[in-house]
C-alpha cells in the first residue's frame, strides 16, 4: 500500500533564534518523504498548549539552557510512532489518537510542540496523497483567497529587549490590487525606515526577532508617527492605501491591575491605560490594535469595545491563544472583534481550524500568524490560504524564516486561481 505510513521520525532542529524546536519527517509507503518544524513564541499566553522543554528532567544538559526539547522527541518516537506506523494517514484520526494519549486539555504530557509537529505533516502527507498542496487540500476548487499581510516595522518589548514598550508597529497594505505588489509596498516602507531612521540619527542595524527595526523611540506615539512618515515617503497615502498595526502585547508589562511603561516610568491604572490607547488611535492612521489589555483583564477588553472612537479591529492573541472555550467567552461578551491564529497555541491542526471557523461564523476577522520563533518551514502560508483567514501576520521582511511564508504565497499567486483578500 504505497499511502501507509513507514517511518517516523522526529527530531531537534534550530529555530530562527538558535533555540531547539522539534521537527518530524513522515515517510509513506511510496517513498514520499513530508518534514514539518514547529515555531515558538516569546511574548507567550499562560492559557497556550504547552511547549515542553527539558529544563530541569534529566534530559536537560547544560548546553541550551534547559531549552532543549529531547523529551517533546522522545515522545514522538517512543509513544506516537508505534501507534501510527502501518496506518494510512488520516488528520481527524491522527488528532484523536493525540487526545486519547493526552487527556489534559494543554498536551501538558506529550508537548504541543511535538502533538502539532506529528498533526501538521499528517495533514501534509495527507495532501500528498490525494496529490495536493497543503493550501488546495483545504480548498480543493474555486479561487484561493491570498490573506493579506499584516508586517512589521519596528519592534519592541520581549522582540526587542524592550527598545519600545509596546511589541510591533506594522503596516497593512490594504490598497494593493494583489499580493506581489502589497509585499513590494511593505519592503519599501520597511527600507525607508531604516534609511529615514538613520537620518535622524538612530541605529538601525539592531534587528529584532522578527526583522523589524528595534528602535528606541521615547513613546508609541512617535513610533506610530514615523511610520507614517515612512509610507508617505515611499508615496504612499497613510489611511487610504497603507494603515497602521499596533501589536500591544499588553500582559507583558501588566502588573496586578496595572499597566507599567518602562519607557516613561509612568504606571497607569486600567482605566488611564484605555485613555492613553484611545488617545494614540485617534492621533495615527491606526486600523488594527492587538492585545491592547492583558490575557486575563476582559472587563477592560469589554470596556475598550464598548467606548472605540472609530470602527477599528480588536485583535485577541493571549487573551484567546487559538483556544475555543476562550474565543466563545469573547464573542459572548464582546471583547473583541478579531482573533490571531497560531497553530502551536492550541497544538492540533484540526482544532486549530475549527477556532478559526467559529470565529469567521461569528463575525470576527482571522489573522493566521507566525511566531517570533520560525522556521525556514512555509505551511503556514498554505494553511492560511487554504482556511481562508483574510489575513496573515509573520512578522517583517527581512530573514529567511519570514520570507519562507512571503515566498509561499507568491507562489501560490503566480500559480494557482487566485483573488487578493481585502483586510475587512
Ligand atoms: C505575537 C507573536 C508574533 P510571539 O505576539 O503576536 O509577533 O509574538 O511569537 O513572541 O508570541
Ligand atoms: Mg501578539
């Protein structure tokens, strides 16, 4: 039977920031070989899947301080591969047999890295074998909507050791006609910033985790200001072809109700963290605010909703970390409008898809993101095509482990039937 599986293999490989992260190669019986990596964040959720690392267990040596992931491995060799091997591969029944291994509802046991690495190419080989991208299994026929890119420019906090309070400024080309030309907008803007950067005198060769720019401006404001300098110096009309990103990523500086700026020393009460908020989106080309409160503050996210100055999308990554039980708590009480969709929060990629349904059937928009640690692996490109996501956050222009996905997806523009999403 050349669609069983023969061979299973998992692995530790590198990821964009030098840290082990587990990799997995499926063979099939036609000598197909299907290798998935799985990425890692750093501004991470409390209610994520568990990435399980070896500090501490005797696993752990003294190289990779404790970050390495022998044990996520181990558990795929040891107690995955036997039960998969000799199976024609199946992605419903490949996540299932995961949550009978694992019973706790964060793969606290087997590791999210390693139950996403061995559903992910399940899914691949899976393609494969009905002679599929990734990207056209989920959408067999019909056009396929390329997401729009969400990409950063400057970065700060836990990307760039805090040289802004807040994480990302990025930019939304939302006037480009296709995805070729809304990515050579974005390598503009973001080559502008490092030239009009050092103008003013700034370094700009300090590179974050995700390729933006990590300079110290003294507020948000001013970082939102020069962005928008940078899109009209590439002739570009902020607000009208080229908006705004905020990725806040709140919980990082949240401290018992507080909201503490390191770059202004200033602390801010829940209440005066939404005035400064509400202050900076009515200042800025601003479309698009992620993470604006912390994982656990809803009454804020609630609040923030309820009192927006303008239509803008609320985007929840910690506050949801691609788990359904939470995103059902947001729809029901409005707490936001929009979700990130990060396969290794939830660690299943059938799950993960069934987060991104309801929210698209509950009328939020779906950004399918990368995180801030990558691989040179593109399946996310594929996946956030295939689902129909609207749009898609990797990061900035710059490294390979981004450009991995950009180039994904102007390949599946020059190849396949394709319409360009609209953001909104
Ligand atoms: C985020 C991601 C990507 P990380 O917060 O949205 O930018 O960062 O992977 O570090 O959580
Ligand atoms: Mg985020």
């Amino acid at each position: 039977m050349t669609a069983i599986i023969t061979d299973l293999i998992g692995l530790q490989v590198l990821d964009s920031r030098g840290r082990p992260t587990v990799c997995v190669r499926m063979t099939l019986g036609d000598g197909s070989i299907h290798k998935v990596s799985v990425p890692s964040g750093a501004s991470t959720g409390q209610h994520e899947a568990v990435e399980l690392r070896d500090n501490g267990t005797s696993h752990a040596e003294r190289f990779f301080e404790g970050k390495s992931v022998y044990q996520a491995v181990a558990n795929i060799n040891e107690i995955i591969r036997p039960e998969l091997i000799n199976t024609v591969p199946n992605t419903q029944r490949t996540d299932a047999l995961l949550i009978g291994i694992d019973t706790t509802d964060r793969h606290e046991i087997l590791g999210a890295n390693a139950t996403l690495a061995v559903s992910l190419v399940t899914a691949k080989a899976v393609a494969h074998i009905q002679e599929l991208s990734l990207a056209r299994f989920y959408q067999p026929t019909g056009a396929l909507r390329i997401p729009m890119p969400m990409v950063n420019i400057l970065s700060g906090g836990a990307h760039a050791n805090g040289a802004l309070d807040i994480q990302d400024v990025l930019v939304i080309p939302h006037g480009a006609t296709t995805f070729s030309q809304a990515l050579s907008w974005v390598v503009a803007i973001r080559d502008a910033a490092a030239r009009i950067g050092a103008a003013q005198g700034y370094v700009t060769n300090l590179i974050a985790d995700e390729g933006g720019l990590g300079i110290p401006f003294e507020s948000s404001s001013q970082a939102c200001a020069f962005v928008t300098e940078c899109i009209e110096a590439v002739g570009l009309a902020p607000g009208q072809e080229v908006s705004i990103a905020l990725d806040i990523a709140a919980t990082q500086f949240y401290d018992r109700g507080n909201y503490v700026s390191r770059s202004s020393g200033k602390t801010f009460t829940a209440q005066q963290w939404h005035e400064q908020l509400i202050t900076l989106l009515s200042s800025h080309p601003i479309i698009s605010i992620e993470d604006p409160f912390a994982e656990d503050d809803w009454n804020s996210w609630e609040t923030f909703m309820r009192l927006l100055p303008k239509p803008i999308q609320v985007v929840g990554d910690d506050l949801f970390t691609t788990n359904l039980g939470r995103l059902w708590r947001g729809i029901e009480n409005k707490s936001a409008n929009s979700i990130l969709i990060k396969p290794n929060q939830n660690g299943l990629v059938t799950q993960t898809h069934d987060v991104l349904n309801h929210a698209q059937e509950h009328g939020f928009t779906t950004i399918v993101s990368a995180r801030s640690g990558e691989t040179e692996d593109s399946w996310l490109a594929d996946l956030a095509t295939g689902w129909g996501a609207g749009q898609i956050k990797v990061g900035s222009t710059h490294g390979s482990e981004r450009t991995a996905k950009w180039n994904r997806l102007l390949e599946l523009e020059a190849t396949e039937e394709t319409v360009f999403s609209k953001p909104f």
